[in-house]
C-alpha cells in the first residue's frame, strides 16, 4: 500500500475511500448536491474546531452548507438530541435527494446516519470520520442508531451511505489518548483478520498518522469483506463484537463507579485481554498466540487492574449486553489468529477463572 495515494475499497454497495488526496474524491461527490439539492453538515465541538476549517480549506464550496454542532462524547448520541438534529434538517428544508454530512467520530456517524436513515423517510448521507475508531471501524457498515438510558445502540437501522471518505490526516487533530484508545480497534481487526494484517500490524516501526495509513486500509478492507458477507449482523459479522462483551462492561463499570474514566478503546483493549484468556480456556486458542496478542495489546495499553469485588457486577452487566440469552453469556472468542468464533456461549465460572488470570498479569504491573 502506497503511503501517498487515495485507495478505493469497492466491496460494498458504496465506495469507501482511504488517503490524504481524497479532497478530490469528495468534492466530486458533493458538487452536484449543492448545485440542486441541499447539503446539510453535522459535526461536534471538537470536529467544528479542528476539522471542518480543515475542510472548508479544500472544499471551499461547503461554506455555505447548513452546520448543526452537537457537544461532544457519547452523552450526545440520545433521543432528545436526535430530535433536534431532525428538527434542524425538517426547519431548513431536507428532502430526499438532500445529503447529510457526517464530520466526526463514531458517536456522529451514528446518529446522523439515524438522523438520515429517518428524516423525510430517508435522504442521502456521508460518512468522513475523523477519529481512529471512526475510520478503521464504526463509519462503514451502515450500522446507525442511539443509546437509551445508557445502555449502548438500543434503537437504530442499517442504513448505507452514499460514500465513506477516510482522510487520515484528520488523526492528527485527536489528542493523543483518543488517537491511541483507537487503536484498539486496529488491533482487533488484525488479529481477527489473519497472520497477513497481524504480521502487518507488528512489522510496523512506528504508529505516527502516516504508518497508520497501511493499517487502516487492512482494518478497512477485513471491515468490508465482513459486512458484505454479513451485512445485517445475523451471524458472521458478530465477529467483530471480539473484545467488546467484555470491554463495554468495563467501560460502563469503569464509567459507574467514579474510577477514572475509560475511553471506547481503552475498554476494548481490556476487554480483548480478557476474552483472549477466555479464548484459551474454551474456544482452544493457543497459549503462545494469546500471549502474542496480549503483548501488542499491553505494548499500546497500561490495562488496569480491576479488584475481584468488582467481578459479580462485571458478570452482571456482561449479561445486560444485548447478545446474550439467559443463563450463560454470548462472546466472540478467537480460536486462532485469523479464526474468530461467534457465539460462544460461557458460563460464568470460566469468565471468572479469565478475569483472575487478567488479574494475576495487571496485577503484576501494579506492583
Ligand atoms: N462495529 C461493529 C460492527 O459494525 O458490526
């Protein structure tokens, strides 16, 4: 993969481009949308600040679009917020051939994608994510939706988008603790992927923006092969849940109990080190791959120690995630690097034997 050129993965109902010159790619896109139609751009504090005068600089002619910014972080991807979104398009005119611009991160993309998938029954959209977690992961696949009194994703629809511009140079704009949480995501993707994109992924020197462009094309190209196969998330798909049964539980434990806050990613890196030992126990991942990974993971992430008094509300609110039936708890474990494992159902003895072992190694750290 060139580091200087714009690539176009074409799996998918709607192109998703990924490089620094796709200013191009989107000004020709958008163009005729503001010759006949209405182009509508909804961003946060943080992308108005330091993205959109970004995109303003190479696509002067958006300008004089209509701008909606919501506050920024997970608190605004609510019901009363998508209701002010569908207000502001309704009062300024959108109609069905109108295209909404989503500039943002993965809490934008899904609620402006809801926002577009709903208002007049349906107008166009566009994703350019502009956080890590954004472009290797949650702007493709059409998955829209809102949280509901914080449990995560309760009501949305798949809904495609006309395009998915990925332009890594916005990474430059994130902090540097969102810039890396992100890259939990990479790391998932790789291990799920295969020995090709794992080996990618550990031969690379450094993770500045510019080596970050390879990775996000292998996330990228796995992300559409998946959804493809599986695009409303029945089975295969659920692949991608690796690390995230465990992960959400630590983000909302982490989130409840007044202990630092835990960033998506942050979580998903715990969550994986966690679902690996889980791996090992039940689906037969191999002692010497599990160690592999986790020691990527840790290389990126100080995984935190979690006091075993928290262990029963882990298992409580891992049994509150949305994939799950009644007794035992539905993960996506790995079975070897390149081979995930869906519905993998768990009893709680082995989940707790996993959370002692990730204890024993952060444990270790503590000291
Ligand atoms: N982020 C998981 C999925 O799109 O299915």
């Amino acid at each position: 993969v060139n580091k200087e050129k714009a690539f176009m993965v074409n799996l998918l109902p709607y192109p998703v481009f990924i490089g620094n010159d796709g200013w191009d790619k989107i000004r020709r896109l958008i163009i005729p949308y503001l010759r006949d139609e209405r182009v509508f751009l909804l961003d946060d504090q943080n992308t108005e600040k330091n993205c959109l005068p970004i995109l303003f600089h190479f696509i002067p002619e958006l300008y004089d679009c209509e701008i909606y910014t919501l506050a920024d972080g997970e608190q605004s991807k609510e019901i009363r917020t998508l209701g002010e979104v569908w207000k502001w398009l309704i009062t300024h005119g959108a109609r069905q051939g109108s295209l909404l611009i989503n500039l943002g991160g993965g809490v934008i993309s899904d609620i402006g994608g809801f926002a577009a998938a709903t208002a007049k029954r349906g107008m166009h959209y566009v994703n350019i994510p502009t956080t890590l977690i954004g472009q290797a992961d949650a702007a493709i696949g059409g998955k829209t939706g809102i949280n509901l009194e914080g449990a995560k994703n309760q009501a949305g629809v798949f809904y495609n988008p006309e395009a998915v511009f990925i332009i890594p140079e916005f990474l430059l704009t994130l902090p540097e603790r969102h810039f890396k949480s992100g890259f939990a995501e990479i790391i998932k993707s790789a291990a799920l992927s295969g020995h090709h994109s794992w080996k990618l992924l550990k031969d690379t020197a450094d993770y500045s923006v510019e080596h970050m462009i390879p990775l996000i094309y292998e996330a990228v190209r796995y992300k559409c092969l998946v959804v493809k196969k599986d695009p409303y998330d029945r089975a295969s798909r659920r692949a991608l849940n690796f690390g995230h049964t465990a992960g959400h539980a630590l983000e909302s434990l982490f989130n409840r109990q007044q202990m630092p806050g835990m960033l998506h990613g942050e979580a998903v890196a715990a969550g994986m080190a966690i679902e690996l030992f889980l791996s090992g126990m039940v689906a037969g991942l191999e002692a010497i791959e599990r160690d592999d990974i986790i020691s990527v993971i840790r290389k990126h992430f100080h995984l935190p120690f979690v006091d075993d008094k928290y262990h029963e509300m882990l298992l409580n609110l891992m049994n509150l995630d949305k994939k799950n039936d009644s007794d035992r708890i539905n993960f996506t474990l790995l079975e070897a690097i390149g081979k995930p494992v869906i519905n993998c159902r768990v009893n709680s003895r082995d989940i707790r034997s996993s959370l002692m072992e990730y204890n024993r190694m952060t444990g270790h750290d503590q000291d």
